[in-house]
C-alpha cells in the first residue's frame, strides 16, 4: 500500500468558539495558541479499490477501532466533492496521540487536521497541485472538526470573520504572527483532573447554542474580545491577556450551564486549581492564567520567565488534584510537520 504522515498539533483556544452553522461554520471567530507536544500522529495508507472502494479500517494505538469508522465516512463524505478520487480507493489509518482522547484536549482537532494533511498529500501523489496548501488543508480540517482548522498553522490562528485580521474567514484558519515575542514562549501545562470520556460530545454542546437564550450576546461578545485579545497579543501585557483568557474560559463554561439541557464539565478538583491558582497569583504577583476547554481539565498558561516558580507551585499545590497525578507540560509550537 502506498502511504503518507502527518503530525499536527492539538490548539487550546484563547476566544472560544461555541455554536456553529451547518456545513461546520462557526457562529462567532477564535483565535488559538498552537501546541508543540500535544500531538497526533496519523499515518495514511491506501490502495486501489478494483470496484469495491470506500472501505476504511482505523487503527489506534496499532488497535483496530470500528468506533472511529463512522466519524471518518462521515469526513470522506464531506470532502468527496472537492476530492472525488477517494471513492476509488480503500484506506487504512494509523494513529496515535500524545495525550488522552476525548478528555477535554482537542484530539479532534489534532487527529483531523493530521488526517487532512495526509489526505491532501496522497492527492499529491496522484498528481493533483495546489496552490495554497495549508488553506487547503485547513478547510478540509474544518469539515472533520470546526478546531481543527487552527492547527495546520503557528504559533496562532485565527477562524472565522473578523474586521481586524485581514484574509479571515469562515471556511478556513489564517495564521496570526502579529504577536509579541515573548507569546511564541508560552507555556501550557494541562493538569489532567479527569482523563475519561466527556459526559457530553462538544458536537451536542454546540448544537444547543442554536436555542440558547444568550446565544446573540454571546456571539457579539466574542467579536468584542477577539479584538480586545488581538490587541494584547500585540503589545505584550500578559495581565490583560490573562484576564481576558479567564473571562473567556468561564463564559465557555457559562454557556454550557445556561442551555437546555444544560451541563456541568466541570469537576470538583477543576474548581481546587482555579482558585489555588488565583491565590498563588495574588500572592506571588506572577501573570499566571488558566484556560478551559469543553472539559474539566485546566490548561495553566504562562510566559517563559516565570517557569521555574511555576514548576515549583504545580509539584508541591496543584499535583495533588490531578488523575493519578498526571499533567501534561507543553507550550506554543508551531505547526504540523510531515512525517517520513
């Protein structure tokens, strides 16, 4: 069988995106920070049909996983026409992750974002060209996972219509350079409190902005804070940034409690480590912040400078509230890479 890799990176969002259109719009723009560890690694393997093509078999960790077949037909099916080729063919996947799936780590955004870079170089392999890759692959990674579209650049990426960033829109991610130096050394420790499934699938959560009572404020809201985000990025001012990075987070999370059926994602220990957190910056006076994705786990973001005092807080305060103790130490990367 012929074959081809990828390795792309998981992106913790800085504006949340939450509510979506059909054919994977987003209902407001995001902007994220690109990780650098917090990897899939996806290997495409393919080979002519001869009349009975479309079978797909997914291997995870060399684990064969029927369960993930549905998700990626459903993919297949929604690039087909910009890629009809694949009907021909039958594919095996391969991949792994760095880190725990479906735990409130964006998997999806990094495994489809992989598989879309392997789909567009198989394309390339049977002679097709394109003229803008990674736009290219950034639509096709919408199409599997609106987050994903984010990862095929870095260290930041913006998706969805903005007036303030030139280029942007709702079908693909644009890279965003315009920051301060000392952002492209961000740190991201994810302290794992739950590593299970989510009681609820970000793809429901989604679907229940589409009733939501602060589902307007909300949207208006988020345009407000991609520029007020934008403009901290830029100058450097790691208090503004990190404020705004809470309210955001919390505002996430605030929409999932005010829907119907509403939910809570968050866990006891999330709550721990936030106010731990808050605590030990108004102590310490150090511009450290947290972040939450659709999960219970907490993304603590700080700049390089700070890391040894930060290292310090988390072995001897914040360890205690992980899932056997675990947490993940990453940082800003810069984007997928081919695999060979």
């Amino acid at each position: 069988m012929n074959k081809v890799a990828w390795r792309s990176p998981s992106n913790i969002a800085l504006v949340k995106y939450w509510g979506k259109y059909p054919n994977q719009l987003p209902a407001n723009p995001s902007i994220s920070f690109t990780l650098s560890t917090s990897v899939s690694e996806t290997y495409l393997s393919w080979e002519e049909a001869k009349g009975n093509g479309g079978n797909i078999e997914v291997y995870l960790d060399k684990v064969l996983t029927p369960s993930f077949e549905p998700k990626i037909k459903q993919f297949f099916s929604r690039i087909n026409h910009s890629l009809p080729f694949l009907k021909d063919y039958n594919f095996r996947i391969d991949t792994r992750n760095s880190f725990p799936h479906s735990s409130g780590i964006a998997s999806s955004a990094s495994g489809m974002s992989a598989l879309s870079l392997c789909v567009l170089s198989m394309a390339q392999n049977l002679g097709a060209e394109f003229q803008d890759f990674y736009k290219e692959a950034s639509i096709l990674s919408r199409l599997g996972s609106g987050s994903a579209s984010r990862s095929v650049y870095g260290p930041t990426a913006v998706w969805g219509k903005h007036d303030l960033v030139a280029g942007s829109s709702d079908e693909f991610a644009v890279p965003h350079t315009d920051i301060h130096p000392l952002f492209t050394s961000y740190h991201d420790y994810i302290l794992l409190v739950d590593k299970g499934e989510k009681s609820v699938s970000s793809t429901a959560g989604h679907d229940l902005m589409n009733n939501h009572p602060y589902a307007k404020t909300r949207f208006e809201h988020a345009h407000k804070n991609l520029s007020e985000m934008l403009a901290h990025l830029k100058s450097g001012d790691v208090e503004l940034f990190g404020e705004l990075l809470e309210s955001e987070a919390l505002t996430l999370h605030a929409m999932m409690m005010t829907s119907r059926p509403y939910f809570v994602l968050f866990k006891p220990k999330t709550m721990e480590i936030i106010n731990h957190i808050w605590a030990f910056r108004a102590e310490t006076k150090l511009p450290v912040h947290f972040t939450l994705d659709a999960g219970a786990n907490v993304h603590l973001l700080f700049p390089d400078a700070v890391k040894q005092k930060v290292d310090e807080f988390v072995k001897s305060t914040l360890v205690g509230y992980c899932a056997q103790g675990e947490y993940l130490c990453d940082r800003v990367g810069n984007g997928p890479e081919q695999l060979t």
